[in-house]
C-alpha cells in the first residue's frame, strides 16, 4: 500500500502542476512511514513542503491554497493529530462551496494513516473518521488494498472539493497485489465485494477487511458462507451494495475499529433497518472497538476487533 500511494502522488503530481505535497518530514525524510520518499527530489521542494510542528496550520495553509487554484495533498502524520485540524476543516474547508455559493471550491485532499495493530503510543493509533463522516461537505475514503489505494487517492486529488483519505497503518506493509502501473480512478460510493456468501454480510472498511475474510476462512469449517463488503468509501456510502447484499444473505455483522457508540456501524445498522427490514432474520450485529480511549500497547489486541471476536459475532448472529 505504501508503493502504490507513492505512485499516485507521483502520477497525480506529474499530471497536474497544480499538485503539491505538505506536512511534516514529508520531504527531507519521505514522511514518518517513507510514504511521501523520493517525491522531493523528483518535484523539487516549491511542490514538496516540509512544514512546522502545527497541524491547525497545516490544514489552514491548504485550504487557502486550494481555494486560490493549487490542489494540496496535505499529510497529517498520524491519525490524533487530525483533531487539531477539525476547527479548519469543518468550519472552512467543508463549508467553501456553500458560503461562496459556488463561486469558490475546495480542492484539498487531507491524508492520514489510521487505525491501531502497530504498538504506537497515544495519539497514534485512533479511527477518527465518524468527525469527518459526520461533516457535510467532506468525502471520506478508506481502502483495505493498494491497487483501491491508488485508485481512490486518484480521485480524491482530482476531485473539486474536499477529501479525507485515511490510509489503514497495520497494513501498509502487510497486503501485497499486482497493481495497474498505469494512471486510473475509482469512483467515490462504489463498495467492493470481497467475497461471495449466502449466510451472513460481514461488513468493513480498511484493516479490518482482512480480519473479516480470515474469520470468513475458518467459518467455512462450521458451514457458515460469509459474504464480505469493503465499503471502502465511507462518504458517500454504497448504500445500494449494502442492501443488495442484505436482502441475499439476511444476516448482517458490522466491523470496525473505532468506538461503538455513534461509529460508522450504527449509520449502516440504521440504513439497512430503513430498507430491507423484511430481509432481516436476526438482529445486526457490530464487532467494535470499545467506548474508551485507545489503549497501549499491552491491552491493543484486547481493544482491537480481531477474527475471534468477528467468529463469535457470525456466530450469534445465525444461531439467533
């Protein structure tokens, strides 16, 4: 994942002059995960900006960027440091379009690694996308393989307003694919089947993809067909695969790292109850984390959802 995000910031930049890449260590150092290396010395450091130690700036610089004709790629290094940029970019970045009344657009893209399973230390390891989900104005993505990484970055650099792109870190390294060497897109709203079943939707985003297709592989001992969906663009939703894949299989599992109460899951739990009730057999059910602060690392396993939990919540859910 991190050579194909590196390839289409390369690609996008190449494209388009208007393209620049800022944040912190993003140049000199390629960025704190090597995401953004060799981007300097191929663009040069006016397309390539190593910033201060201020994300609020960080996100502001952009937005006037943006606004003024750039499309600014804006890293924050990781995931609970994007709070500091909420003020930015809900009160300004989401809002450009409808306070100009059209006159003016937003072509930011805000990307982040996100999400816990690499013992970082506090701040490091959050899933904040409900902040970003919640705000009109904002599209939010985020891919569970490089080649969806590629593609979906794509579309966030040439999209007219702002994007949120979250990059799962537990699996930077940890999923390889052939991916289309070539420059492409793919659309915003569109989820993925991952794998066919006709028992059970196991629904997720990011890292968690993997964790479902691993219980997916040991539930098939005990006869259970598992259908996964990588909704993979959170806003706008796929809402149309959701239901389709609900009213086939009649048993839903929502999976998601971020806490319980208002996550993503209970978004989709109440759309699937608004349009395919009568599909339902068993109530959703969500595999989650918990409604505390992310953990240390000692307890980080205990907190994540992980293929027991998701095996014991298959298994509640078709036994109801």
């Amino acid at each position: 994942m991190v050579q194909a995000i590196n390839a289409a910031l390369g690609q996008e930049m190449q494209a388009d002059a208007r393209v620049i890449v800022l944040g912190e260590d993003v140049g000199r150092d390629g960025g704190v995960f090597r995401v953004t290396e060799g981007l300097l010395e191929k663009f040069g450091e006016n397309r390539v900006i190593d910033t201060p130690l201020s994300e609020l700036g960080i996100v502001g610089a952009s937005i006037g960027l943006a606004v003024n004709g750039m499309r600014p790629i804006a890293e924050i290094q990781f995931d609970g440091f994007t709070y500091a940029g909420l003020d930015q970019l809900i009160d300004h970045a989401s809002r450009i379009r409808t306070r100009s009344r059209g006159a003016y657009s937003c072509p930011l893209v805000v990307r982040f690694p996100c999400g816990g399973g690499i013992h970082a230390p506090e701040h490091h390891s959050e899933s904040p996308e409900t902040y970003f989900v919640h705000t009109p104005g904002l599209k939010v993505v985020c891919p569970s393989t490089p080649g969806d990484a590629k593609g979906l970055l794509a579309s966030c650099v040439q999209d007219p307003d702002p994007c949120i792109f979250m990059e799962p870190k537990r699996i930077y390294r940890a999923v390889k694919e052939e991916v289309n060497e070539e420059r492409y897109t793919i659309p915003f709203g569109v989820a993925k089947g991952v794998r066919e079943g006709e028992d059970v939707t196991l629904i997720a985003w990011g890292a968690m993809v993997r964790e479902c297709v691993k219980a997916a592989d040991q539930l098939e001992a005990e006869h259970v067909s598992c259908e996964v969906l990588d909704v993979r663009s959170l806003k706008p939703l796929d809402v149309n695969a959701i239901v389709n894949s609900v009213k086939k299989t009649g048993r839903v599992l929502v999976v998601h790292e971020a806490p319980k109460t208002l996550g993503l899951g209970a978004e989709i739990v109440a759309l699937i109850q608004e349009h395919a009730f009568l599909s339902l057999e068993a109530p959703v059910g969500r595999v989650t984390g918990f409604d505390v602060a992310m953990p240390l690392y000692k307890l980080e396993e205990a907190y994540l959802p992980n293929v027991n939990r998701i095996v014991e919540g298959v298994r509640r859910t078709v036994l109801f």
